[in-house]
C-alpha cells in the first residue's frame, strides 16, 4: 500500500507540476475558498491508480468517494492540499494520501511536487522524507520555536485563531500561516516547525502527516467538533504543552 500510495502521490503531483502557472479552470468560488477542475482531475488519477490495485477498498477524498464503501480499508485522499495557493501560483501546496484500517492509519505520504519532497511513513517504520529518516525538531524554548496557526473559513474559525496568534506571537521566535496543513505537519515533521494547530480541520488534509509525525517522534492531539465532520488539531514536536484550539 505504501508503494501504491507514493506512486499515487507521485502521478498526480507531476501532472500538477506541469499545469501549475497556466490559467485554472475554477468550478466554484466562496469566501476564503476555490474549487477547481484541477482537484477533481487529481483525485481521478489517484482514484484510478489505487482501484488499479486495490478494487475492493474504499476512496475517501475531498472530491467525494469510490469504491466499496463496505471495505476494511479507506485510503484518505487530499488531491491538492493549498488549492488557493495552487490556483494563485503559490508554490505551497502538496498531494496526501492515507490509507487505514478500523483501528489505525496503514501508510501516509505527502508529495510537494513543486520542491520534489516525498514524506512517508509506514504504521511500523520510520518516517522519511526522499528516502531518508526525518525527526521532529529539539528545541523547547519557545523563545526559539516557530508555530504554524491554520485559519479556516468562518468568522468564528478565523477570530480562534486572530485569538491564539495574538497570545503566542510574543512567545516564539515567529508564527507563520502558509495555506496547506498537510505540509505543516510534515514540516513538524521534519523539524523545519515545531507546531501546526487549527481549530477546523477536515480529516482528509492531516490523515497522512498525522502518521507520519508520530513515526518522526512528534504528538497528535485530535478532537472531533460538535458538527460531527470536522476536527480540532495540534501538532507538535512533543517538548510542549500547547491546548487544543
């Protein structure tokens, strides 16, 4: 599953690659959101590469789910997480794919086409990133951290987190907000952050880093929100105590 998912991931980012900088088909445009024609493309190719070798599990995508909605196995699929910076000609924005038992995720690959930077794990192995093993960041002042804070689309949502920048940025080295969840926590990850957190969240944009955090040493604390759909998030290295959203 891990080779499927990282040539899954592999496929459908070099298509992106390609196609990104030319003008993009939008299919729908809200407040603080796109719809493009380049997300249901994406997740079509990787749709199609998974049955190819999986007919009987099951797709879970933000473009909506294929396959056998019975099956033991959901692969979680983010076809472009940082879709506005990709329809924007941000250079931010990444594949993730999942896949996951009843009990616990299997496998987790982000792919940043743009930088050619795989990050992967395995339910029982390292993680790694192009190959080679990846650790989450030492450093326990906060005076020397950098944290991520996610905004998502609601008044609400944004007011949570305009609330934690203005408690943590006088604590930390910096804060930034980049646009693409799934990359912040392989950032973790890897030791370039040493925290992402949002309060609204799907499932879909942090099932792989979630994984692959925990393979790199970091923590996960996930909670469901009362609309039953979306999640509140922290991830983090582990040398803090830092609330859930």
């Amino acid at each position: 599953m891990l080779a499927t998912a990282i040539t899954a991931a592999r496929a459908a980012g070099e298509t992106l690659r390609r196609t990104f900088g030319h003008v993009v088909k939008i299919n729908e445009s809200t407040p603080h959101d796109l719809k493009i024609q380049a997300d249901l493309d994406a997740q079509a190719q990787i749709t199609r590469i998974i049955l190819e070798q999986f007919p009987d599990h099951k797709i879970l995508g933000e473009e909506g789910c294929s396959g056998n909605p019975n099956a033991e196995i959901e692969w979680v699929v983010d076809p472009i997480d940082g879709t506005l910076n990709f329809a924007y000609g941000m250079p931010h924005f990444c594949v993730s794919i999942a896949a996951r038992d009843r009990q616990k995720t299997l496998v987790g690959v982000i792919y940043d086409p743009m930088r050619e930077e795989l990050f992967s794990a395995s339910h029982d192995g390292e993680a790694e990133l192009n190959c080679q093993p990846i650790f989450v960041s030492q450093r326990k002042d906060l005076k020397d951290c950098v944290f991520v804070i996610g905004f998502a689309k609601s008044q609400e949502t944004i007011s949570r987190g305009l609330k934690l920048y203005e408690f943590y940025a006088p604590k930390l080295k910096k804060l930034r907000m980049m646009g693409s969840a799934a990359l912040d926590i392989a950032y973790v990850a890897s030791g370039r952050i040493d925290a992402y957190m949002e309060s609204t969240i799907q499932i879909w944009d942090v099932a792989a880093g979630n994984l692959i955090l925990q393979r790199a040493g970091g923590r996960v604390d996930l909670e469901l929100n009362p609309d039953g759909q979306s999640y509140r998030i922290v991830a983090q290295s582990g040398h803090h105590q830092i609330a859930l959203p």
